[in-house]
C-alpha cells in the first residue's frame, strides 16, 4: 500500500486537501526541484558541503526571524530558499498557490484565461495575470535541448484576426511548428513566413539528418535541401497524405492537429493574444503536447522543474 502520494496519482482534489497547507506545499516543490537534495542556486553547491536548513525554536527570540523554508549554504555562506533562481523568485504568493495554478495549466489542454485562474485561486486579475505569464515562460523550451531526429513535420498558421485589405498583414502574426512523429516538438513565432525566417527556425530546431515533411509552399523549398530528405503533400490537389516506396507516410497531420488545439485556446479562453506574449502561449501549448503521455500530476512535476534557472518580471512582461 502506498504511504507517499504520487505524482501520477496527484489530482486537483488531492493537491487542494493535501497541499493546501503552505508547509507541506513547500515541502513538495522542494523535492520536485531538488530530488537528491537541496542545490545552492548561488554556486551551485551539492553535497560538496553541507547545507543546513535554518530552524529556530518556538519561544525564542529568533523565532520569527528566520522564515520557513530557509537554507544556508556551507560553501558560500548565502541564504536561500527553493524559490530563489526559479519563475518565483521576490514572489509573495504562497508555494500552495503556484503550485495549484501550475496543475491547473498543466491539466487544462486548451489552456486558461487569467480572469478564471484568478477566480479559482483566489487572487487578484493583476497578479493571475502575471502568474500565468511566469508559468509560461518557465515552460518555454530550452534552447540547448536536443534538436528533433526522425521524420520532422514542419507547418505554419495564423495568429490573430484576419482583418482586411492593408491591415491583414499586420493584424496577424505567424507561428511555425515542428513536430517530430511520435517524439516531442518545438514552436517558433517569426514576422513572416520567408525562407530566411524558415530556415533559421529549421536550423535551430531540427537536425540534418532528419527527413522534413512540408506542404507545397515555397518557403521550405531552399530550406529543405539541407536534409535528408524533404517530402512535400500538395493541398492545393487536396492530398493531405502518400505513402512513400519505403512504407512511411509524408504528411502534416501532427501540426494541423496541433494547431487546432492552439487556435481552440485563442478563441476559447484567451480570446485575443499580442505578438509579444505569443511566443509564450504557443510555448505553453508546446509543452503540454511534448508532456501528452503522462498524467497530469507528471506533468506538473515537469514543469515546477523547468522553472529552474529563469527569472522573469513583471517589468519585462509589460
């Protein structure tokens, strides 16, 4: 029988009755981010020398002086806890919160308005708003991750209201996706679809050894010859799949389907996204498709492990 709740079996009931308490909310970011113990996020010291949490007696003078949760380090001698060096960094919104606002875009596959978060959490708009943003870029992909291998389907949409006559370009902002079959993904938002703009994003995202699956639009054209193999669908003639003479199949589906989930998030929750927040929205869609076979508390797991590492203010948002 288990006496450790996991994250498989983590539910937004269980993370509400269990975790609501700050200390034991604490006490389960700190193992998710240090699983072999703490890491001091000033010199990186772990297990070199000691690191002592600071505790002070009940009834003491000191004790109100030493907050939970702190740490100090034996190598630098610096004070610190599980939020420095993270999204949370200088955040007074308690660890119980983030962590259920975390399980919240981890588990909503069409992604969450702030308004909403902000009612569920019992926040305000200004600080859901800005929490939800965090979150995000703490999800964003790293740029040293591996690049995709395999059979890599590149494709690109449309963000934003369609406009009309002169304004049409302005009003609506591309997103590429690169998805490898059966393997994870990476989004990239670019000012127009040009083969340079393609190209630097195929560079950066995909290995040459990789086979490119595209449509019949020009900008993969150039690009494509620096791979593999480049496969192209003519949707012009309605061909949307073929089966090649080695048995594969050259096809788009994955970034169509995930487009449809991300253009379900604008229209459906978020209703209006700026260019300069889009990176961040399609990153968190990006995510949540490379996390989609595990469960929700897995995924949220990731994520409080990606926050590591990035610092993001409210400053730099606005």
């Amino acid at each position: 029988m288990k006496t450790k709740l996991e994250p498989e079996d983590l539910n937004l009931a269980t993370l509400a009755a269990q975790y609501s308490d700050e200390n034991k909310a604490r006490a389960l970011f700190e193992s998710w981010r240090w699983p072999d113990g703490p890491v001091c996020p000033h010199c990186k010291n772990h297990k070199q020398k000691p690191i002592y949490k600071m505790e002070s007696k009940p009834g003491t003078k000191e004790a109100n002086r030493i907050r939970p949760g702190l740490y100090c380090c034996g190598a630098c001698r610096k004070t610190f806890t599980a939020k420095v060096g993270t999204v949370l960094s200088d955040s007074h919104i308690p660890i119980s919160k983030w962590l259920m606002a975390m399980f919240i875009l981890c588990s909503s596959k069409k992604s969450i308005s702030a308004h909403q978060m902000h009612r569920m959490i019992g926040v305000t708009y200004k600080t859901a708003w800005f929490l939800c943003h965090r979150i995000r870029y703490a999800m964003g992909t790293d740029p040293n991750a591996p690049k995709l291998t395999g059979t890599v389907e590149a494709d690109e949409t449309f963000i934003g209201g369609k406009g009309d006559g002169k304004t049409k370009i302005l009003r609506q902002t591309p997103v590429v996706a690169l998805i490898e079959r059966g393997g994870n993904m990476r989004t990239a938002v670019v000012s127009n679809v040009t083969q340079k703009n393609i190209g630097k994003a195929l560079n950066e995202c995909v290995s040459k050894d990789a086979i490119l699956n595209t449509d019949e639009h020009l900008a993969y054209r150039q690009a494509g010859k620096q791979f593999k193999r480049h496969d192209t669908v003519v949707h012009s003639k309605y061909e949307y799949s073929r089966m090649l003479e080695d048995g594969t199949k050259a096809g788009i589906n994955s970034c169509e389907s995930f487009f449809s989930l991300l253009k379900r998030g604008v229209h459906g929750s978020w209703h209006h996204v700026s260019r300069e927040h889009l990176p961040k929205y399609a990153g968190e869609f990006a995510f949540r498709w490379n996390h989609r076979s595990v469960t929700d508390g897995e995924r949220t797991k990731a994520a409080v492990g990606m926050t590591e590492g990035k610092r993001l203010t409210y400053r730099q948002v606005i």
